[in-house]
C-alpha cells in the first residue's frame, strides 16, 4: 500500500502525466532529471581554503555514491576530494579534504502534461557530516588537520596520509570513499574506498567510526606510495591505485553488504583485465565471501562504478568508460547489468584471470543509460563522463503506470566549468541526477525487494555541531552509554 504522502504525490502525477507516457510498457525511460551547482559550498562550515587554494566547504563531486535514506532524503557522497588542480604531483594534486557525506532532498513534482518529462527533480542540501575516528590515524608526511581534537581525528583525502604496512590498515588517515550504503535501522552509513580498500561503519548522527570490516590481505597492497602511479608500478598483487572498492551495496533485509571493484587485482590481471571480484560482507559476524564477475562488454573489458541490491541475490551493476561531459569527449558506454550469485561459486581461495572468468555467473543488460538520455534528447557530450552513483527510491505513478525508481549522480570532480566535445564551448558541470521509472515487466522475471530503513532524524551539519560544544559532549556520553 502507499504510504499517505506518496498516494498524493502518486495521484498528481497520475493525472498530470497520463498524456506524458503509454501505459503500456516500453523501455526504461528518464522521468526527470535535476542538478545541483558545482560551485555549491555544503554545510560544514570550514571556512578556509585547502592546500591548492580552493574551498574546504565545496560540495563538487557528492555523486560519487548516492544512497536513499527513506522518502525524499538521500546521503551523497564525495570522494577524496578536489585534485584537478595541480598544486603538488608527489601527492597526485590531492589535499587535506576531509571526508564527509551530504544530506540531500531529492524532491520530485509531477510537471504538467506534454512536458518533456513526467518530473521535475529540485535537489537541495541540508546538512553536512565529516567522518572521523574517536582514535588516534596515522597522518604520515602529509600532517593532521588542524580541527583535529581528542575524540576526533578527521579522515582527509591526501595521498601521504598513511604509515608504512599494509594498505589495509585501519589507522591510516587517508579515505577516499566511493560509495555507501545507510542501515536497516538509518542510524549508520557504511562506506566503501579506494585507498586500502576499506569497509567502515559511521554513526551516521556524529560520523565517527564505530566499525572496520577486514577484508582478506589479498586485496591489499604492501608498497604504498602517495604517487598512484609509483603504487602501480611498485606492487605485483593487491588492489590498483584508484580503482579499489568503488561499489556497495546492502542486501534489502539489511544483514549483509556487497562490495565492488572497481578493476580486478593485480593479481587477476589489473586494470583492463576482465575478472573482477564481487566480496559479500555478513554484518554481524563479518565474514568474507568472494564472487567472480565478467567486466566485459561486447569486446572490450569495462571498469565498474557501482552495485545495488534487486534482492538478497540480485544485484545491478553500473559499468562505464570514462568519455563524455568532463572528458571533452562523448559518451560511449554507461550501461547497467544484472548479475545473480544465487549458486555462484565462492572465488576467495582461486587466483588468476582465467580462474575467476571460469566461475563468474552470467550477466544480462538492465538499463543502457546512454541510450535512455539519448531518447530523452541528451546528447552524447552532455552525459557525464563519470556516472558512479545509483540508488533506489520512492515509488511513483507515470502514465498511470506505477513505477519503481532509479536515481543515478555523477561525480564532477569539483569542476566548475568543462569544455564540450567540440573543445571550444564552455558549459557548467553540475552535480547531476537522473531518475529513471522502471516496473516488474523490465526485471526479466526477476524480484524488486525495497530496502526497509528505520526513520531518524536528518544529522545535523558540523557547523550546527561545531556551534554547540555542549551537544558535542552530548554525543559522547551517548557512545559511551551504549
């Protein structure tokens, strides 16, 4: 049944977009499509600038993942920072950005009939949280930043955050976080990176860490090095510099998460290769599981940029190239598969290409996100290069036809201004959302599960944190009486 908020929204649209679209199923189609300024500055508060001049506060990139945290809300996340613009190479041009997740309004309004989509999407960001461990991280050559205090040390994104051993280690500052996912009970985030890789756990009110998944040493690396290249060219096994676990998903019932690769091991063949591994996480106990998975597509192998759960085995991934909006090229391939590892083999003790790709269960195509833009009238030039974050949300009606929806973002790389495909014209590049309206009849006989998540309150931002010691006490004398 729909919830009571949902029936009004649902019944609008009913008689707003009755023209708008068939009621018979076609295609998965773009039902709205909204943006929020890259030139946008969150609510933190950190009012200073970071080590290449630009804004601590800058909200760029918040759609290198994006999860739904119950109606209307979502929590967007960036990664590591902005470093396209160069200031120091040794560090990859990355800085002391720290690490936060964005609260976000997603609200969607049914547009009149005749208008070019059933929706309009108006994205709105409401509120702002840093991640910190109540512990003491290694900081390396790069420093501690100054807000640091006891009970709080902030992740950042610099590349020389980190002391030597494995990359895995949990006390290393740097975090460059890719995707996350929200509790069954909405009282925590967990959130996937590239640099260890990493699976953490955050209070999603204070966000401190509160968990670490270990993950097995085969996806770690030894030799580390602030310069990805130096890490690539200094390590034969373990994850790829920049391309570790891009993707998580939470299975709906809330009791395990799925992590992606971005690009198989090094081990399995590194980037370009075409065995990558899928690695399920039971929360409560934390054991490890591995699932081979085919990247490629038609001829070419394809890097990964998210997976979401259909069902407790089900699960939709997003693979891409890296052309389009950013790129000052065109779009090519962003396309979403679906994959089953019901009955799939456990991968965790085989190693190699050919191992894997003798395991990976098939995969059918879901949705071929360039052509869905593509017939809403987005040309090639206007995708953007990077397409990373999906996420399910609330129900709506199209053409009378209920609908279930898929919320893809991008990650703009903290870009105000891209130049087109053509080199000459200048465009602003936005954080960007698409909603796309699918039904039982696009899933192939398979099942949607929506995702159960508990009602809490919106986190409030640092700044409103920052402005109130008091409520900071507060806090850890809640943690301590858990």
């Amino acid at each position: 049944m729909l919830r009571p908020r949902l029936l009004v929204l649902a019944s609008a649209a009913a008689l707003a977009c009755a023209i708008a679209a068939p009621a018979a199923h076609a295609a998965i189609n773009l039902i709205a499509q909204g943006s929020l300024s890259g030139a946008t500055l969150d609510k933190s508060g950190l009012a200073y600038n970071l080590e290449n001049g630009l804004s601590a506060s800058l909200a760029g990139g918040l759609g290198s993942g994006l999860a739904w945290a119950g109606g209307n809300t979502f929590i967007g996340l960036q990664d590591r920072g902005p470093n396209a613009k160069a200031w120091n190479p040794a560090v990859d041009d990355t800085t002391s950005f720290i690490g936060r997740f964005q609260s976000l309004r997603l609200q969607l309004s049914a547009n009149a009939a005749g208008a070019p989509l059933p929706y309009s999407l108006t994205p709105t960001l409401s509120g702002t949280t840093l991640l910190s461990s109540p512990t003491a991280l290694n900081y390396g050559a790069g420093g501690a930043p100054a807000l640091n205090r006891v009970g709080a040390s902030y992740f950042t994104g610099r590349s020389d955050n980190f002391a030597p051993g494995l990359s895995t280690n949990p006390n290393n500052a740097r975090l460059d976080p890719e995707s996350l996912r929200v509790s069954r009970d909405g009282k925590s985030v967990f959130i996937s990176d590239e640099y260890g890789p990493y699976v953490y756990q955050f209070d999603r009110a204070s966000g401190q860490r509160v968990r670490t998944f270990a993950l097995p040493d085969m996806f770690a690396i030894a030799n580390l090095n602030s310069s990805g290249a130096a890490e690539i060219a200094g390590n034969l096994t373990g994850r790829v510099a920049n391309k570790g676990m891009e993707g998580l998903a939470i299975t709906p019932d809330g009791t395990a998460l799925i992590g992606f690769m971005q690009s198989p091991l090094a081990q399995d063949g590194g980037d370009g290769g075409q065995a990558n591994r899928i690695v399920r996480i039971d929360i409560a106990t934390g054991l490890v599981s591995q699932f081979a998975y085919d990247n490629k597509i038609g001829s070419k192998n394809y890097n990964s940029s998210e997976i979401i759960a259909l069902n407790d085995h089900e699960f939709l991934v997003l693979e891409r190239d890296g052309k389009g909006l950013g790129d000052e090229s065109v779009a090519v391939v962003k396309q979403v598969w679906k994959v089953d590892l019901k009955g799939a083999a456990d991968v965790s003790n085989l190693t190699g290409q050919a191992a894997l790709l003798a395991k990976a269960p098939t995969k059918t195509l879901f949705l071929d996100i360039r052509a869905a833009l593509n017939a809403a009238g987005i040309k090639d030039d206007l995708i953007p290069a990077k397409l990373e974050g999906l996420a399910f949300g609330e129900d709506v009606l199209v053409g009378g036809v209920l609908k279930h929806t898929l919320y893809l973002a991008n990650d703009n790389d903290f870009l105000g201004e891209v130049k087109l495909s053509d080199k000459l014209t200048t465009v602003t590049y936005d954080n960007q959302f698409f909603v796309f309206g699918f039904d039982a009849s696009d899933l192939g006989g398979s099942e949607f599960v929506q995702q159960v998540i508990g009602n809490v309150p919106e986190p409030q931002s640092y700044a409103l944190m920052l402005a109130g010691l008091g409520a900071l006490g507060w806090v850890a004398r809640r943690r301590r009486g858990r």
